[in-house]
C-alpha cells in the first residue's frame, strides 16, 4: 500500500537519526504484553526532566476484528509556576481512543482526551482522524478540538503525473485558533527505492494574512551501504516562524537558524545493533552513540551516550514484552 503523507518521505532518515539515542531521560522502563485473547498493555516510567512524560499506561481491547478501543493516562505531577510561585499539576490527563478498520483501505479513528459530561465539547481535546491508502495513492485527514489547537487539515500522497519516480505530497490545514481562520501548507518531494531514501519538504503558514511567512524547509536521504550498513542525513532550515507539531497550529516566531545531522547504523549481528550519529545546530557539535541488544522474545536494552558539554550524559532505556 502507498505510504502515507505522515509515513514516507525519508522516514527512515528521521527514524535512524531519532530511534535509540538519549532523550531527556537517563532511565526508562517499557513493558509490553499481549493476552491471549489479543487484550494489549504498555506502561513506560523513566526519570523524564519533563513530569508530563515521565510515566503512562496502556491498553487497548479488540472489540472484533474489525474495532478496537484504548485508553491511556498519564502521571503527571506539579511544577512550579513561575509567574505565580505556586504549584501546579501537569500532564496528567487520560485518553480514550476508538479505531475502526472498514476495509482494508479505509481506517477511522476517534480519540478523546479528559472526557467530561455531560458536555462533551468541554473535554480536553477531540480528534477524529481518517485514512485511506491505495496502492497509488494515500490521503489521510484530521478535524481537532482543543484549546490553543483547533483546526483541521488534508494530506495527498500521489506519484508525480508523467514522472512515477518521484512522490508528491500536499498537506493543506485550516488554522481556527484565532478569530479569524488562516491557512498553512506543507507539501514534498521524494523519490524511494529499497536501498535508498530522499526527500525535499517545505512549510509556509498565514497564507490569508499579509504576512505570509515560510516555517523551514528539510532534505533528508537515507542510503542503505550494505546488509549491516545504513547512513542518514538531515539538513533543516527553522524560518523566523515555527510551526506546531500539527499543521493547524498557529507558526510562532523563532529565530532563524540551520540544523545538520548525520548518523550511521551498523548491525554487528543479528542481536546486537550500534548508532553513530553527529549533530550540528551550534557553535559546537553533538556527538550520540548507541547499543541495542535483543534479547529473549521481543525485549531489548539500548545503552546510549551523548557527548555535549564538559561530560557525558548515560542513558538506559529495557523494554520488557512477553
């Protein structure tokens, strides 16, 4: 099936050069496990700098073959809030989430956060989401109500009209989160084969305003050496306006600058797995180095190391999954 707007254009590159290094947490615990009547759970804790991430649970329970539901919750804790001094509870909220495949083309997904009634609308965040993938085209479609993020948005994925090497994608979103609507775009370019990845993407934001303003633009490549050997790059240019995580958010200002990344992926054998990556965003590089080892079943532990500052940050991430 054709890859979605979401999934493709270089995924690979942004996965090698993300997956397995260290984040804001030193140590984090996954557990994963499945019932034999398919009812599925995932809990993660970690030492996350941030409260809102630093541990959540799972499950999820297949109604038939066909629909599905979830919920998951997240600990959260208090932070102190700088403008008043006072403690304040963050991230902790719970979502409940539906998902209906209607065929094998077409699935739907609804996904609630802090449910509250009798009046739903007041809840948290309401998403319904819809994608649909053919074997020559994808289209995926999202209608969000949330405070500071309503909007909705559309992305085509599509092989280029008389050029079929290269994939094309557009990704308009209407912005609702002022009085007045605006528009953003993103859309890319890509052309894939098994050995290889690459991809062009560009963002603008404010197209009904007077102040239309580009949000950056990224080239990634991902380039498979050998049967060990994989090797990604990423350059991103951050325009004076930032986007949000989902394309109907309102672009905040930032300042402007430039991003590189290289990593390399070296599978040493069939259980054990290393990453070299260099970040380049400052006036001094940022080296990552990573191990991940399979264990028995589906487990793992990834021991990585950032090289930034004067001393290296360790990392522990064990996922456990029966």
């Amino acid at each position: 099936m054709y890859a979605l707007y979401s999934k493709g254009f270089a995924k690979k590159a942004t996965d090698l050069n993300k997956n397995d290094f260290k984040d804001a947490h030193t140590f984090k615990l996954t557990t994963k496990a499945k019932s034999a009547d398919k009812v599925a759970f995932e809990g993660n804790v970690s030492d996350n700098s941030d409260v809102a991430k630093m541990a959540d649970m799972k499950f999820t329970v297949p109604i038939d073959d066909s629909f599905s539901a979830s919920i998951k919750t997240t600990s959260g804790g208090l932070v102190k809030n700088e403008k008043t001094g006072e403690q304040e509870e963050k991230g902790k909220e719970t979502t409940a989430t539906c998902e209906f495949k209607f065929d094998a083309n077409l699935k739907l997904t609804a996904e609630v956060t802090d449910f509250k009634l009798p009046n739903v609308q007041e809840s948290k965040k309401i998403l319904g989401s819809a994608e649909y993938v053919t074997e020559s085209f994808s289209v995926e479609a999202k209608v969000c109500k949330a405070k500071g993020a309503s909007g909705a948005m559309a992305a085509l994925a599509f092989d280029c009209p008389g050029l079929e090497v290269v994939r094309v994608g557009v990704q308009p979103a209407v912005d609702l989160n002022d009085k007045d609507p605006d528009i953003n775009l993103n859309f890319g370019f890509a052309h894939e084969d098994k050995d290889y990845q690459l991809a062009a993407t560009m963002g603008t934001c404010k197209l009904l305003r007077t102040e239309k303003a580009l949000t950056g633009c990224s080239v990634r490549g991902w380039f498979k050496v050998s049967d060990s050997v994989s090797v990604a790059a990423e350059f991103d240019h951050v325009a004076k306006m930032k986007a949000g995580r989902e394309a109907w958010e309102t672009a905040k200002p930032t300042k402007e600058g430039n991003s590189f990344k290289f990593g390399v992926e070296y599978k040493i054998n069939p259980s054990t797995t290393s990453k070299v990556k260099v970040t380049s965003a400052g006036a001094k590089p940022t080296f990552d180095v990573s191990l991940k080892t399979a264990l028995e079943g589906k487990s793992n532990a990834v021991v990585c190391v950032k090289l930034e500052g004067d001393k290296p940050q360790f990392g522990l991430n064990y996922t456990l999954e029966a």
